[in-house]
C-alpha cells in the first residue's frame, strides 16, 4: 500500500511540475526577466566586466526551471504521500480526494506559506550575497520548525478529539500551530536587504509570482493524488463486488 | 485468493489505515531522498556547495528563485 502511495505521489508530483511549468513561464519569467536586465543594466552602467554565463539564460529558462521544478515536486510528492498515509482513515471519514486536498492546504501552509511570509523570495540581484548562509540557515530553520509544530498540532487534535467535538478539537490544533509559528516569528531574527530604490511593483509581482507556482505545485498534487486514489479505490472496490457476485 | 470471501460481507470495499510502523521507514528513506533532491535545487552553489563551482545553482536558478527558496 505504501509502495503504490509513494509512486502515485512521485507521479502527481511530476504533473504538478508540469503545471507549475506552465505557470511559472507565463507569469514567473517576465519578472525574472526584468530583475535580470535590470541587473545587467546597473553592472554596465557601474562598467562592471560582465561575468561568463556559465549557464545561458536560455537554458536557465527552459531546461533548467523545468529540471528544478520536476526534481522539487516529485521529492514534494513523495513526501505527501506519505504524509496522506498517515493522516488518511485515521482523522475525519473524509474520502481520498477530500483527504489529499487537505493534506495539500496544510503542506503549502506549512512548507511554503509560513517561512515565505517571514522570509518573502527575492527576485536575482536583491539581497546581499555575503549573507546567503545566514539567510538560507534561516529560511530551512523556519520551514523545519513550522513543520514540527504542524505535527504536534495534529498530534493536538488526535489528543483532545476524545473529550471534545471534533470541530472544537481542530480549532485548538490550529491556535497551537500558530501560536508556536507566532513564537518563532518573533524570536527569529529579520531579513530586509531589498536595496532603497528597488522597483517595488518588480518585487510584488516576483513575490506574487513565486506565491503562485506553490499554490498550483500544492494543489495540483492534492488534485492529482486525490483523484488516482479514489479512481483505484473504486476500481478494487468494483472488482471484488464482482468477485462477490461471482461466488454468490 | 485465501478466505472465501461470505456473502453477507459489505460489497464496497473500505481500506482502513495504513498501520504506522508500515509507514516509518517510508518517511525515512523518501525524507532522506527529498531532502537531497531539494538541496541541489534549492541550495547548491548558494549558502553551501558539494560538488563545486557554480554550474548547479546556475542551472537551476530560475527554479529555485521562483520556488521561493533564498538564491543569491
């Protein structure tokens, strides 16, 4: 069972990178494209010598964003799926499309939203690059920490869902969750090396941008696994009620 | 197919939970796999580099800018 979970969630997260793809090219790009050249510009103006492309833009475009969003979503999917083994059958009587799609919503809050919000994505050439180490310590810092919490909220609920509602139990999961995220908000340190000056429409529409292709990456996984599992469901269900009818 | 299956058994078939000690050395092993999968695309050449020189982070970096992830 866990080896067909794993497969499905590898497959449904290739097919969200395919979707990401197409989104990240339309509306994700442009904005790249105007940092990049914006980048380019502030070098020749500063008669920097331009550095050799190791990799040409073409390629970063193309190959490259399609081979860093299909690596990123099948390790995604992989993982969900897991995380959908866990939590299925055991919460709520929901069915295998309701459960994936929740799933989805509290893995994009957990991974993406939580430490996006705290550390917004950067367009190339913002940011200081004495300080990426720090920064990304930061970032996975936050993701990692959100991630516990998510678990020990959900560990809440499976707790009090015996003396309380079900309803009123989730709701005391999700304060704990973010009473813990609030806590690590305020004790992690701030990041804000967006230089004065810096095209502030450029930076909202790069950040929007990003916030997007997760929100389409998220719910197309939810999607997709939601939809192979129940369609196999009904498959097995089907073929032994005609293994029943068969005997009877 | 081992037990006859009775008549009077509900006809939609229900899987119940996946026990989770099936599941933890899954977590495991993918875990380990995803994060080595999202270091390359979302850290290699940037805060930390393994294999050397900037072809990764180069090759990857609209991926990993749009991914939200720290680049530069």
């Amino acid at each position: 069972m866990v080896r067909t979970y794993i497969l499905r969630g590898l497959l449904a997260g290739v097919i969200a990178a395919a979707a990401a793809f197409g989104f990240a090219r339309v509306v994700g790009e442009p904005q790249v494209e105007r940092a990049v050249a914006r980048e380019a510009a502030a070098a020749h103006q500063r008669d920097d010598p331009s550095e050799p492309a190791v990799v040409s833009r073409d390629v970063q475009t193309t190959v490259g964003l399609a081979t860093g969003l299909v690596v990123a979503g099948a390790a995604l999917g992989g993982l969900f799926s897991l995380a959908f083994a866990v939590v299925y059958r055991r919460f709520a009587d929901a069915g295998a499309r309701g459960t994936a799609l929740a799933v989805a919503g509290a893995a994009c809050i957990a991974v993406f939203v939580v430490p996006f919000l705290k550390y917004p994505a950067n367009p190339p050439a913002v940011g200081n690059p004495a300080t990426i180490g720090h920064r990304t310590a930061l970032y996975f810092t936050l993701l990692a920490f959100s991630l516990v919490s998510l678990v020990i909220s959900v560990a809440c609920q499976r707790r009090l869902v015996a003396r309380l509602s079900a309803w009123n139990a989730s709701l005391i999961a999700a304060a704990t969750y973010l009473a813990l995220v609030a806590a690590a908000y305020v004790i992690l340190p701030g990041v804000d090396e967006v230089a004065a000056g810096y095209p502030a429409s450029l930076l909202w529409r790069f950040r929007v941008a990003g916030a997007g292709i997760q929100c389409v990456l998220w719910v197309t996984i939810g999607l997709a696994f939601g939809t192979l599992t129940e369609r196999s469901e009904r498959g097995a269900a089907r073929s032994r009620s005609d293994l029943i009818s068969a005997k009877g | 197919m081992a037990a006859p299956i009775a008549a009077d058994r509900p006809t939609v078939w229900a899987p119940t939970a996946v026990p989770l000690r099936e599941i933890l050395p899954w977590v495991v092993l993918v875990a380990l796999m995803a994060v080595i999968g999202l270091y390359f695309v979302g850290a290699e050449g940037g805060a930390a580099s393994l294999v050397g020189g900037t072809a990764v982070h180069e090759f990857v970096h609209d991926a990993r800018h749009l991914l939200a992830f720290p680049c530069h």
